[in-house]
C-alpha cells in the first residue's frame, strides 16, 4: 500500500537535526573558519564532496524516481572541482569518499533521494561559509559553494515539494531519512580522515 510523502521533508530536517548539527559543528570545520587551518584544506574537502556529489548526479539523472525532480541547476560537480583545482587541490578520492561512492552505486533510489537531499541542502549554508571563511582568511572565490545565488529559496523551495509530489511507501520514506543520515555520518568520518592529513596537490 502506499501512501503520499507529505511532510517527508520536514520529518527528514527533524530526524537528521542532530547528524546535521555534528557535521556542521565539527572541529575541522571549527578551525577553518577560525583561520587556523590554509583554506586549501577547506578546497580538498570541497573537492572530496565533489567526487560524491558527481556519483549522486549521474545515479539521480537515470533514476526513474527521481530524474522529474532533476534540474539543469541542480548539477555542479565539475564546478565544484574546478573552484577546487584553483587552490591546487585535485580529485583524489580520500577512503571516506570511496566508500560512499560504492554505497552510492548500489543504494536503492529510496535511499538515493536521501543521500541527494542532504548535498541539495548543503548549497542552503553555502553563501554562510564563504562569508565565515572570508572572515578568517580574506577575500576569495568559490561560485559553487553557493550555485544558486539569489534563486537559492525559490530552488530549495521546488526541491521540497517535489519530495512531497512523490508516492513513497512508509519503508521508502523510512528508506530516504536513513539514507539521508548516512550523508551526514558520512560527512563526519571524511572530516574524522581528512583533520589528520595534509591537502594533496593537483
């Protein structure tokens, strides 16, 4: 039996709010924004979120499920690795990324929404990083740690409601919100990897 995915959207904010604040608050993050670290270690972990963001990109696009919701702008990857190689940081994919990308390759599109989630979500904070990393580093240029500019409302918005246009069964939405934890576990053991080693070149 299915059921409609209304309020899908604000369960996965609710249920994923305290892996969302640990990414967030990590000490890797602490110290970069605190000038502490070069911001070539912030261009690696820009680039390593590249490489996941690219898997997600092309499973999403042959995706049945969830090619409706895709948009021309919601693919960003080789912008992403580009900002990235500008600070001499290539795609050289850390442990952590490899795994996620092999999870990524096998996960149900259920769970591939939700990983998807998680990485649309992330342009909401990126305007606020740049500003931070701005702070304690001055002035430089990333375009793609906010891709959406001013339309990232409007956006963000239309990506919500097409959460809630789908017809999900009670496991897939059970299947979205856990593949949208997994991102943020998985956000936190490449910054657990990558706080202990230097930033490798291009």
């Amino acid at each position: 039996m299915t059921t409609t995915s209304a309020g899908l959207a604000d369960r996965l904010k609710l249920e994923t709010r305290e892996m969302h604040t640990a990414a967030e608050r990590h000490p890797l993050h602490a110290a970069l924004f605190k000038g502490e670290r070069p911001l070539a270690e912030f261009a690696r972990l820009h680039a390593q979120t590249a490489l996941v963001q690219r898997a997600v990109e092309a499973r999403v696009g042959s995706s049945p499920l969830l090619r409706p919701m895709r948009r021309d702008y919601h693919t960003r990857a080789e912008a992403m690795l580009r900002d990235a190689a500008a600070f001499g940081v290539g795609p050289h994919p850390a442990d952590a990324t490899r795994r996620m990308i092999d999870e990524i390759d096998r996960a149900d599109e259920a769970t591939l929404l939700g990983l998807w989630y998680v990485l649309e979500g992330a342009t909401n904070g990126g305007r606020f990083i740049a500003v931070a990393l701005t702070r304690a580093h001055g002035a430089f240029t990333m375009p793609s740690l906010h891709p959406h500019g001013e339309q990232q409302g409007e956006r963000w918005g239309a990506f919500r409601a097409g959460l809630e246009s789908l017809a999900l069964t009670a496991p897939q939405q059970d299947a979205v919100v856990a593949g949208a934890a997994r991102m943020f576990r998985h956000m936190v053991e490449l910054m657990d990897e990558l706080a202990g080693a230097p930033a490798a070149s291009a």
